[in-house]
C-alpha cells in the first residue's frame, strides 16, 4: 500500500461525506429507479441517452401514472433517509401489497393492461423496488452510513464555581 493512500483512510476527509460531497443527493435520489419502471412499463429503453421502443406498452398513460405516484409513496428519498424497523417494513409493504393489488384488479379496464400477466410485472416490479427502498432505511441504514462519515469535535471548559481535576492535580486551588 503506498504511503499516500495510507493517510487518505486515517484522514476524516476519506469519509463518504467527504468523498462524495453534494454527491449525496445523487446516491439517495431514487428517481432513476422510478424512471425505468416507467419506461419498462411503457415499453421502452433508454440507450445513451435515446428512448427506444422495445415492445408494446402493458398499460395507458393513467395507469402508468397512477402506478408510478403509488410507487413514488414509498420509492422516495424520504424514505431512504428514515429509520425503519422490522415491524414497519413489514406494515408498510403488506399495505402497499393490498393497495396495488386493489388498483390493478379494480382498474384493469381502466388501465387498459394488455393481459393478466401485465398484473403481475406491475405488481412484481412495485413491490420489489419499494422494499428495496424500505431495506436502505433499516434500523437508519443511509442515514447511520452518512452520519457516521462525519466528525464531531467537542470542547468542554470547567463549571464555573467548580476547580477542574487539572487544578486540584496541580494544588493550584485557590483558597
């Protein structure tokens, strides 16, 4: 190991706040996982930056929209910043399980899907990418990782009226 990157691991600025700065916003924003779903679900690729059609929509524009605002619910930055436990992972995805399957079922026509099997991609996708979500908050996952990058420095001064252990070490007590 050279000698330099041996000091860039002791040094506080080699944390993950440091390294990657305002990247933080970037590396918490689930907006990219939120644009393919929705791409996916209206066919289509993005390839360096050029949307190309791949297949057949499984779904209209209403669907696909209230698709993806159900998934914005738990597929957020808010989320991936919270402190979740077990128990509300577990709450929160039954919930969100009941609801989409409610909307798919009651909206089918609505929604127009091309088949049963679009249900299913629908309901497969949601529900995988919003516990993934929910797995980065666990017991503060992202947030522990970026709060424990920082560094905290206190200073702590004698009470006044109090002698410090250093003065009474010292015999330096007034008297």
């Amino acid at each position: 190991m050279e000698p330099q990157s041996q000091d860039l691991r002791l040094s506080p600025y080699a944390s993950p706040m440091h390294q990657f700065g305002s990247a933080i916003m970037l590396l918490t924003n689930p907006n990219d996982e939120l644009r393919d779903l929705e791409l996916m679900f209206r066919g289509m690729q993005d390839r360096d930056g050029k949307l190309i059609q791949v297949g057949q929509p499984i779904m209209n524009s209403y669907g696909i929209n209230t698709i993806i605002g159900t998934a914005q619910g738990i597929v957020s930055q808010v989320t991936i910043m919270a402190n979740l436990q077990e128990k509300d992972i577990l709450l929160l995805i039954d919930y969100l399980g009941d609801y989409l399957a409610r909307i798919l079922m009651v909206n089918r026509k609505t929604f127009c899907l091309v088949n049963v099997s679009a249900r299913d991609i629908i309901y497969h996708n949601v529900m995988t990418r919003s516990y993934i979500a929910m797995r980065r908050a666990f017991e503060e996952g992202e947030r522990k990782f970026w709060k424990g990058s920082q560094q905290e420095i206190s200073y702590r001064t004698p009470q006044a009226g109090k002698d410090s252990a250093l003065k009474s070490i010292l015999g330096w007590v007034s008297k």
